[in-house]
C-alpha cells in the first residue's frame, strides 16, 4: 500500500464511512457516481451559510463583499489546481451534463453549420452524446464514432480516418466511466491540430483520479463535475481556452453577464462573468474549493498511485474467479473496473452485494451505445476513491465469491 | 387454496430462515430457478416489462374463470419474486386478485424489492397482474 496515504486518517474526515448496512460495514465502491465528502467541505458549506451568506458581485455591503471573496478565492484555489493560465477560463456550471450543453448550444448557434460532422468515441456518457445528437439531427449533422481496438482502448488509427473537411470538433471523455480506460489525449490532439479541429475533453472521471494540468493538456475545452471530487453536488467547471473564452458566443443570458442593459442592446461582461448567468451556486464553489484543499493537501499524484494500486491488485484477484469476465483490462487506467459474472445478471450480483454492505454499481452506466458495442446488456462496476482499502476489496472479493456460488 | 392461504404458507416457509438472509435468498434463487421456463415465443415486446436493470415478461390467460399466469426474468432474484408472485396470485379469480394486498411480502422480509427505486421491475409486474385481472373483471 501507498506509504505516503494513511486511509485510517484520512477515513476519519468522512463520517458517512462509519455505518452498517444490513449489519455489515459500508464498503463505498460507487465513486464513479460520485464520492463522499469529508468535513472540511460540509463544514465550509454550513460556516459560509453561517457567517458570510449575501449574494455576490453586486453589493457594497460588508457581507456581500467577503461572499464575493470567497466565491473569486474558490475560483482562484481551483484554477490553480488545474493550472488554469487565467482564473477567467475557468466558468463555474451546474457540472458536467451542464458544461457540455453550453458548449453545444454556443457552438450551434455561431459555428457549427448545417451538415458539419462531430467525432466522439465509443464509450462517451449519454452526456457526451445527446447535446451533439440533438444539434445533429436539427442541423443534418453527423455523429462520427472512435470504435474500440482491443481491450477496449480506443483504435486511434481508426480514428484518424474519420476526420473529414467537415469535422468541426473532436469531443471525447478522458476516461471512460465505465471501463476506467485512459484517453491518449495526446494521441487525439496530434490529428486535431493538423486539422484546427477544437477538442472538448470531458474530465468528470478523469480529474477526480489524476493530476491534469491544462496548460499542458491544450486543448480548447475541458468539462468536469465538483461531486464527483469530493465536493458538494450541483456544481462543475467549464474550461475554455483563451481563444474560445474570447470568441464562443453565450447561451444563457440574465442578470450577472453585463456591463449595461437597455431595453435595445445589452453590453456583456468579460471573463467569466459573462458566462455566468443569474446568481450562481456561491457556497456550492467555496465547497469546491475546499475540496480542492483537501485533495491537494494529501497530493493528486499520491492519490493516483493509491488507486493504481487498488485498481492493480482487484483486477488481479478478479482475475483468478474463473466466472468473472473482465471489461477494459488496459494498464492505463484511472479509479474504475468493469465486469461481469458468466450467467449471472449484474443486477443479481448488485443486489447480493448491497446485502453484505457493498455499494457497488450495475446496468449500463449511462453508455448504452457501449453496452452495445460489447453486446451485453450491463456490467458491475466498482470505483475507487482516496479512502478505499485493500482490506476492503478482500472483503469484497470473499463475498463476490460467496455471491457467485449462490447465484450458480 | 385462496391467496390469503397462500400468502401464510409462504410466510411460514419463510419463517424457517429467521435472520439468516442468506439461507432466505438462496431459497429465492432456487424459486427462480425452479420456475417453469417460458416459451421464447412468449417472450415479445408487449409481454415484456421493463425495469431498468432486470427485465420481466407476463403472459396471462383466463382458464375456467380463473387467471392463469406464467413469466420470466433474466434476473434470477427477480424471477425468484416473479415465481412468488406467480404462486399467490396465478390460478385465482380475477376479483380476488384485484383486491389482493399482498402483505405476505412486508411479512417475509422482502418488501425492499417493492421500493419503486429498485429497478426490477416488480411493482410494475403486480401493477400489470392486477391490471389484467381487472380487465377480466369487467366483462
Ligand atoms: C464520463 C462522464 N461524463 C458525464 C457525466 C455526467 O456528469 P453529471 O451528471 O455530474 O453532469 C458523468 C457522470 O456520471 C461521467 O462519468
């Protein structure tokens, strides 16, 4: 195990951990839908309700300006955690599903034309395919598809074939949700450049496991999800790259996104703010941040190690029940592993396990298109955070053996 | 035997188990198991239910006054509550089975399958039973 992580600590700032469920202790193993909070971040949420609530940008009240602090510190704590140039590439959203519909709207309405084509890949989230299919079939555009090489990586020599003169953007996940599988991002954005086709990464699986950092990432927009990084729900970023953050046009319009407004024309803010429509989710960003602390306190890389190792050492135990069909079984991958049991539902299996107090997750994981591409109809999938154990996945391990006999 | 008599019989098999939930949910796998298969032909889109996870088919008939009924499911706990079902309410009248409340469920410690959240199905299978009953009440 990782010397550099103390679970036994680092446990402790999650109360939620220590309960039973039907007698038996929680294992979380659901981290992929979203992880539990620690109580610096409950705790920043209930004191900024406590001492500092007011809304922002737009009092010169005492109250109002230290919540307006507060919420351009998060923005700043944030930015430099992704390592974002400029704090004003950095749009607070709803989160990810959210990001990505920004984007696809603004795109539709000034650069997207009538018959353009979009590549996306195939083990995209339903988030990542819907916005682009329903710009797709109001504007007689085209959906083009990374197909899977083996391992279910994806094929990148395929992919370089899909690109046409029509090709307007290139929008991937940075890791599959389901498989756990590591985008070559490098690899996608050689082939985009050599076109100037803009990239959308979509990071909601990526930024919760691995240190990114976006100058060097480079490409025109990254999209991710706070709780799924140990922050509260309802709140995400958008990351735009200096040339969108200056040319993509707004979606949402309201109060908050001006310089002036009369009833004939409207003068937008710069930065961020213009983006940022109606009164945001203030506490929901200091959260964020506080998240962010927490995370870079104990070190991103040490808590990718950490779940490289739990990834590791599960796909070896799995893969010695000879009834377990593994997903995804590449060495580049981050927090997340896909099976299922030969003649067995993953619903049975879901179910059993949640009666020996182990939250796992089953069905499709929201990529149908996938479950297709591999023709089954869902998976079991377990996901890892900073506070998982080894001894855990043993005890999981036990009764995922005691299951199978039971469903055989 | 009435669906109250039955719904007690279960009760008292299940009793047997006590706390042991493990004894109690082999003995609804081998339920599931031992559920007569059903035709692939009967398996088509209208008698299909969809849960989100586990998928559920239901064919009824009514034989002698009495509604008959037979199903599957890919998963094998729910076809373990399918097989339940069928054993209380398949061979009754359609009026018994329309005011039926199964509480032997709550009894037998299983109600949790019955929470709509649970995705399996199930409370749109009794949904539907019911419902087919009903349509044969009327005429
Ligand atoms: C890869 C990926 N994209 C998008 C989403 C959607 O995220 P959210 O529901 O937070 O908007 C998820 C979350 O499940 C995801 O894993």
């Amino acid at each position: 195990m990782s010397k550099v992580i103390n679970t036994e600590n680092i446990r402790k700032q999650f109360p939620i951990l220590n309960q039973k469920i039907n007698n038996y202790p929680l294992i979380y193993f659901d981290n992929g839908a979203t992880t539990q909070k620690p109580l610096s971040v409950i705790n920043s949420i209930s004191d900024f309700y406590k001492n500092t609530n007011a809304n922002i940008h737009r009092g010169v009240h005492t109250l109002s300006r230290k919540a307006t602090e507060e919420f351009e510190l998060a923005r700043k704590t944030i930015t430099n955690h992704f390592n974002i140039k400029n704090d004003q590439q950095l749009i607070f959203t709803a989160g990810t599903t959210d990001s990505i519909n920004m984007v696809a709207q603004s795109l539709a309405s000034n650069y997207l034309q009538a018959g353009d084509e979009i590549i996306l890949s195939a083990y995209e989230h339903h988030s990542n395919i819907l916005p682009w299919q329903l710009w797709a079939e109001q504007n007689n555009g085209k959906l083009k598809v990374i197909p899977l090489a083996e391992n279910e990586t994806l094929d990148y020599a395929a992919f370089e074939k899909l690109i046409s003169e029509k090709t307007k953007l290139i929008a991937v996940a940075h890791v599959s949700n389901t498989l756990g599988v590591i985008t070559d991002i490098e690899k996608i954005k050689a082939v985009a450049q050599k076109h100037k086709i803009p990239v959308l990464v979509d990071g909601a699986q990526s930024a919760p496991h691995m240190q990114i950092d976006l100058q060097k990432l480079n490409v025109d927009f990254f999209v991710c999800s706070a709780h799924k990084i140990y922050a509260p729900t309802g709140i995400g970023l958008l990351y735009l790259s200096e040339k969108w953050l200056n040319e993509l046009s707004v979606s949402k319009v309201g109060g908050g996104t001006i310089k002036t407004v009369t009833f004939e024309k409207t003068e937008y803010a710069e930065g961020a703010l213009r983006f940022e429509a109606g009164t945001p989710d203030i506490a929901g960003a200091i959260g964020f941040a506080e998240a962010i602390r927490f995370i870079d306190e104990i070190g991103m890389q040490n808590i990718f190690e950490h779940e490289h190792e739990l990834v590791q050492y599960t796909q070896q135990q799995l893969s010695q029940i000879p009834e377990v069909i593994m997903y995804g079984k590449s060495e580049h991958k981050a927090g997340v592993i896909s099976f299922n049991v030969k003649n067995a539902h993953p619903f049975d299996v879901g179910t059993l396990l949640d009666k020996y107090g182990i939250a796992v997750r089953t069905g499709h994981h929201c990529t149908q298109p996938l479950m297709q591409c591999l023709n089954i109809q869902g998976t079991i999938r377990i996901s890892f955070a900073v506070y998982n154990t080894k001894s855990e996945i043993d005890f999981f391990i036990e009764k995922l053996k005691k299951s199978i006999k039971m469903l055989l | 035997m009435s669906i109250e008599e039955i719904e007690q019989e279960i009760i008292e098999e299940f009793e047997f188990f006590g706390e042991d939930w493990e004894a109690k949910y082999e003995h609804l796998i081998d339920l599931g198991k031992a559920l007569p298969l059903i035709k692939e032909e009967q398996k088509t889109e209208e008698a299909i239910i969809k849960g989100c996870q586990s998928r559920v088919w239901l064919n009824s008939e009514l034989i002698d006054g009495k509604m008959m009924f037979t199903a599957d499911s890919d998963a094998i706990i729910t076809k373990g509550m399918v097989a339940l079902m069928i054993r209380v309410l398949s061979n009754q009248k359609p009026e018994d089975i329309v005011k039926a409340e199964l509480k032997f469920l709550d009894k037998i410690g299983l109600k949790e399958h019955l929470s709509p959240t649970r995705a399996n199905g199930l409370v749109s299978m009794i949904n539907r039973m019911k419902k087919e009953a009903l349509s044969q009440v009327k005429i």
